[in-house]
C-alpha cells in the first residue's frame, strides 16, 4: 500500500493477498526506498515466473510511459518481490531489474517524495492509502517549489499502466486494512502537486 513497514505490525491473513515490494536502488547498486504494495490475486499462481512477469510489466509501464523522464539516471528499478500472504509463511520469489531512469539534471534531497494516494473500492479511512515516490531531480521541481504538472501525469500515467498489465496477469492492485484483514480493490490513483518528505530509507 504505501512505503515502509509499519512498527508492531501484526502477521494478518488476507484472503487472495500479495504482498509485492517494489525495490529502487542506485547506480552503485546500493538501496535507495521501496514500495510495499498490497494487492489482490484474481487466480495468479504465486511463483517466480509471476515475479518476473511483474518486474517486465514495471519495466515496460517505466520507459513506455513518460514516467521514466521524471527519475534520474542515478536510480534503477532494482529487485521485485512477490508473496502469498493470504497463508502463514507464503514463499516469496524475488527477480532483479535493471532499468534505470532518464533525467540527469541534479538530484533532489534523498528524502524529497511526491506522494500518490490511492483509493480503493471500499470508503473511509480503511479504503485509502498512500504511495511515497522518489528518486526526482531538480527538473521536475517548479520555481515556486511545487511538482511540475506534466510530471505528475507523467507518474500517474505510468503506474495506472503498470497497474492494468499486473490486472492481465490476474493481480490487482489494492488497500489493504489491517483492521478488516481484506485487500480492497483499487478503484483510482490521484497526485497533487506538491512535494513531500519520506524520511525512511531501506538499507
């Protein structure tokens, strides 16, 4: 659902739930941030082809796309992982990538993200949640400190295609709510145009 792992969280169950973690690092290979993505199994079979065939739609939806215009160059789309966790224990199958992204203009603060909120099928606080991107550069960043417009359509429109070709391979993206223990089916993405913080880094 949204970057990072909560503190004390609690193994839930959900039914037809996966968990997919979206890895970015840097040129040197180092860890960068990540999106745990919470998502809803139509009928996939969980297993390292899976994996791979959602790092390929990531890749495709990333450069097809002009999202790949906003990213530097300094950051690639790392390692995918992907996991049944609608039973204790699932495997989880992990593949490597190696796209990077095309803007070489001077990086932002590691710590500037802009955020996508997610909306789901379900109303209220428990259908909603949020996405930390990063990995901008001073390119994408207006005069008056904000988000370039055509940046944000650019993002939205290049994880809405990475959405529907996971949708083709009977995973759906969702809300997951801790409380109810049910991934909730995506029903929109939105972005706003203004830069935010994301302090937590994977190592």
């Amino acid at each position: 659902m949204a970057n990072g792992r909560s503190q004390g969280y609690r193994a839930m169950s959900p039914a037809n739930g996966l968990q997919v973690i979206l890895k970015w690092g840097t040129t040197v290979g180092q860890g960068f941030f990540e999106n745990v993505l919470h998502c809803g199994s139509l009928d996939a079979t969980v297993d390292q082809a899976l994996a791979d065939a959602l790092l390929l739609a990531w890749s495709d939806a990333f450069t097809s796309t002009d999202w790949h215009l906003a990213i530097s160059d300094d950051v690639s789309l790392a390692q995918l992982s992907v996991k049944d966790i609608s039973i204790e224990d699932g495997a989880e199958f992990i593949t490597v990538g190696v796209t990077n992204g095309s803007s070489s203009a001077d990086n932002l603060p590691a710590q500037t993200a802009a955020v996508i909120s997610v909306h789901s099928t379900h109303g209220g606080r428990r259908g909603r949640g949020r996405i930390y991107t990063a990995g901008y550069t001073e390119a994408q960043n207006t005069p008056a400190g904000g988000l370039e417009g055509s940046v944000v359509t650019a993002v939205l429109e290049g994880w809405n295609t990475m959405f529907a070709s996971w949708t083709d391979l009977q995973v759906a993206m969702g809300v997951f709510s801790r409380a109810d223990d049910e991934v909730y089916p995506l029903a929109s993405i939105t972005m706003d145009g203004t830069w935010d913080t994301q302090r937590r880094r994977v190592s």
